[in-house]
C-alpha cells in the first residue's frame, strides 16, 4: 500500500494542505503518523476519499454536504441526498436564466435606443432602464421591449 504525504497528496489533488488538513479535522479523512519524524502519511484509500470528497465539491456540494454523503453506507441513503442537491441546482439555474433573459432584454432595450439616440435618452431608475415612449414603427419595437423587459425582470 502506497503512503503519501501531506504535500504530495495536496499536489495529486490539486488543493493546498491547508485543505487537506481541514478535511482531517471535519473527520472525513484520517491520516497515520511517522513516529520518527511526525510528518502525517496518506494512504491510497485515503487518495480515494479525498477524490470523493473532491469532485462532491466540485459538484457544488457543501462540506457538511459532503460529509454527510461519506456516511452514506448504502445507496437507498445517498439518493435522497442526490435529489436534494439536483432541486436546488434546478431552482439555481432557473434564477441564473432569468438573470440572464433580464440581461439579454436590457441590450435589446439599449441597441432600441442606440438606434434612435436623438429621439431617446436614458433614465436610470432603481434596477430599470427607461425608454420614452414615441410613435411609429421605432416606439412600437421600444413598448414591445418595454413589455417584455417588465415581465421578465428578477426583482428581488
């Protein structure tokens, strides 16, 4: 069985031994002592649970997270701690998105007044982007945007 130490394990994960350390402190990893000179040793099974525990952070799991999946003994108990995260990434991409439509309204809103600078001028308010209302075929794109822009926005 292989051992490695703090500062090759850190190196294999790419994480600093400070993160390691703290990984041993929350009991989820246990390192061995060399006697003699007192450095902690790591062993493959270690490597392993610290890959695990790695790419659940990677993943978006919290270390309590995390945790609670290593004492996951069977799978019965890990889905429904999988289904919980899956829900919460779901409901996460959903605000995401509508942050990002409220933004790629904004610059239909801004590219509306960028074609029609002498007619418009900005007004900044709280969160919004104001465009004057004007007649013709410019102001109906302006109110449709307009329309589209108050639906749409994230308001907190």
């Amino acid at each position: 069985m292989k051992q490695f130490t703090s500062g090759e394990i850190s190196k294999l994960l790419k994480v600093t031994k400070g993160t390691v350390l703290n990984y041993e402190e929350l009991g989820m990893v246990r390192s061995g002592r060399n006697p003699e000179n007192g450095y902690r040793y790591y062993s493959d099974l270690d490597l392993d649970e610290l890959l695990k525990i790695r790419s659940f952070r990677g993943m978006g799991f919290s270390l309590k997270e995390t945790q609670e999946i290593s004492h996951c003994s069977q799978a019965e108990d890990l889905l429904p701690l999988l289904a919980k995260k899956q829900a919460a990434l779901t409901e996460e991409i959903a605000r995401i998105e509508q942050k990002r439509n409220a933004i790629c309204l904004l610059a239909q809103r801004v590219e509306v007044v960028a074609r029609r600078q002498d007619a418009c001028a900005f007004a900044q308010s709280p969160g919004l982007l104001f465009l004057p209302a004007s007649r013709g075929p410019e102001g109906s794109e302006a109110m449709a945007v307009e329309s589209a822009w108050v639906q749409q926005m994230p308001y907190p």
